[in-house]
C-alpha cells in the first residue's frame, strides 16, 4: 500500500508541473492594445498574384533598344481640370480614392517601395535609396501610432484617413522617356516614375512645397490598372483607370527639366519667364518634328495641284457643254424667227389690165 501511496503522489506532483510549464496562451490581434489593431483597415488592394505579376513584366516597355530618346520632366498641376481627375476624391468616397491616397495606403501596408528624392536632381532606384515609410511620416507631419511587431517583423502604423494629407498634394513631378526604337519602328513615350508634392502654408501666409519620394511607375502599375476614375464632368461613368489616364496621356504638365550633361533645369537655363515659355514650346516641336521625320510624308502639293488641275478641267467641260448649249439655243432660235415671219405674196397668174392715159 505504501508503494502506492508514494506512486499516486508523484503522478500528482508531476501533472501539476506540467500544466505550470504550458505556454499561456497568445492573446489574439483583436485584444491588443485594447484592441487597437482593429483600426489598422485593409484598403481593399489586394496582393499582386503571380499572373498579375507576370502580366506587369509583359506591359513593360523596353527603352534598352531606343536609338534615340530624350527624357523629359514635367510638372503636373492637379488645380487645372484637366489633371483634376488625379486629385478627386480628395477623401475615400464610394470606394474610389485619388492616386495619393492609393500610394499612401500600399506603402503603408508594405506594398510598394519608394525611393529617395534628393534636391540635386540625381535620383537612384537601388536599394540604397530606399525611403522608409516612418520617415515620410516625420518629414509630412502626420500623425501616427506605432505598433511594435513580433520579433522579426517591422512595425505598423496607425493612421486616421483624416490625418492622410491627400488634399495637400496638389501636384505631380512626372518623369518620361520619348524613344524611338529602331528595330521595332516603334516611336512612344513611356511613364518612368512619378513624385508627389506636398503643398504647405506656413505661419506667414507662404506658399511651400516638398516632394515626398520618387515613385517608379513599373511598381504601382499593376494597383492603378485596376482603379477607375472619372474623367468628365459631363460623362460621369468611370471608363478609364489611371494607368489608361497615364498611358494615353490625358494630363498635361509644363517641362520644367530635360536631362541634360549638366544636370540644370529649365528655370536655370532659362531664368526669364518669356524665355523659359518660348524654350519649353520648342521642345514640344522638336518632338512633333522628331517623329514627323521618321515616317514618309505624302507630297501634299502634289495633291493640291492634281485637285486643281480636276477643277480646272471640270471647270472646262462646264464651260464646253455650256457654250454647246448655247450655240444650239441660237440655231434653234434663229429657225424660230424665220418661220415666225409672214409669208411674201405670191404673183397672181391673171393679165392685168393697163389703163393707156388719153388726152
């Protein structure tokens, strides 16, 4: 019996420290931080599947083969209607949000990557000038709470849709490439990266601006592909995306920078306004110029001239059947008149009697 005793007495004993040594269970996303992680929404972005990805690689342009091209700068203002579609919504409404907007929400959830905007003109899409996303939200002031991840995973952030300073971007730097390559024929303009523009007030009533980051398009294409946006006012169904926004060049924006061996901007080289107008005009022309040139040109005088010498003929046969016309008018009216006159009198067959004067 003792042996008993002592053996019901260690099983007890070891039961009780096994159910001390269990790991206490983890408490679930929703309960931490009085269940604040609950604000952290999903936008409703969802991840780039496979075919997606593989797609994106296919709609890529290639400038590698371009014989010529010439990159160009331009300053997209969304204050002009015909950019408007870029900036409204200015918050989410309907499910439809504006392009700032879209880009905040995927770098927020780790799903896109910018990099680095540097105010000597030089810009680097390497892993070196990635831009981190808690420094965005330092350098635009925007309120934010920080929830540390578990061990090895980066932290999220907290962000009320009313703290994203999506009103304050009220324009766009847009990169672009004109090439032309030769072993395709292929003349096109092609969407390198894009910079949202912060627009700030500050105490005195001044007017700044900072861009955020550089944005390179082949990253946030496959999100903008599917995000339709209204384009009319007077057309209000959605029909277009903004990638169709981007690819058929419905914006427009001065060039403000062309790249250049000295890496100077149009301001620099040409620092009067009249000046900066005329030199941005020109190099709309020399582009129209460019690919004017490279197909053939149908002779266009050539064509006046033959539809002259048409004209000319036909004028002819106009005139030719006219005087015809007229000459058979004349006969006719000649024959008329001479049948409308009277008739001579005959001479009477009968002798005529002469009347001898007598004295």
């Amino acid at each position: 019996m003792k042996h008993l005793y002592y053996i019901l007495v260690l099983l007890s004993a070891f039961c009780v420290y096994s159910v001390e040594a269990q790991e206490p269970p983890r408490r679930t996303p929703q309960a931490t931080r009085g269940g604040r992680a609950e604000t952290q929404k999903n936008t409703g972005l969802p991840d780039l599947t496979v075919r997606a990805q593989d797609m994106n690689e296919r709609n890529t342009q290639q400038v590698g083969n371009a014989r010529w091209m010439r990159v160009l700068y331009r300053n997209v203002d969304l204050s002009k209607e015909v950019n408007a579609p870029l900036y409204y919504p200015v918050r989410p409404l309907n499910g439809s949000m504006n392009l700032f907007t879209t880009i905040f929400q995927l770098m927020s959830e780790g799903k896109l990557v910018a990099y680095e905007y540097n105010s000597d003109g030089y810009e680097a899409f390497d892993e070196e000038h990635i831009v981190n996303f808690k420094d965005v939200l330092d350098r635009a002031y925007i309120y934010y709470e920080e929830v540390p991840g578990r061990p090895g995973e980066p932290s999220s952030f907290v962000i009320n849709e009313g703290d994203i300073p999506s009103g304050d971007v009220q324009s766009y730097y847009v990169k672009e490439a004109w090439y032309f390559d030769q072993n395709n024929s292929i003349f096109d303009v092609k969407i390198l990266a894009i910079s949202p523009i912060l627009t700030t007030t500050d105490d005195y009533g001044a007017t700044q601006t900072m861009p955020l980051f550089w944005l390179p398009y082949e990253n946030i294409r496959p999100y903008i592909n599917t995000t339709y946006i209204m384009t009319s006012s007077i057309n209000n169904a959605k029909t277009f995306t903004i990638d169709d926004y981007f690819r058929r060049r419905m914006f427009e924006g001065d060039i403000i920078k062309t790249e250049n061996l000295m890496n100077k901007t149009m301001q620099e080289l040409y620092p009067q306004p009249d000046s900066l107008q005329l030199a941005q005009k020109a190099i709309e022309t020399q582009l129209e110029t460019f690919e004017k040139s490279l197909w053939f040109q149908p002779d266009t005088t050539a064509v006046v001239d033959s539809k002259a010498d048409k004209k000319a003929k036909k004028k002819t046969s106009v005139r030719g059947r006219v005087s015809s016309t007229t000459e058979k008018e004349k006969a006719a009216s000649t024959q008329t008149t001479k049948a409308a006159k009277a008739p001579k009198a005959e001479k009477s067959s009968a002798p005529v009697r002469s009347v001898r004067r007598t004295r």
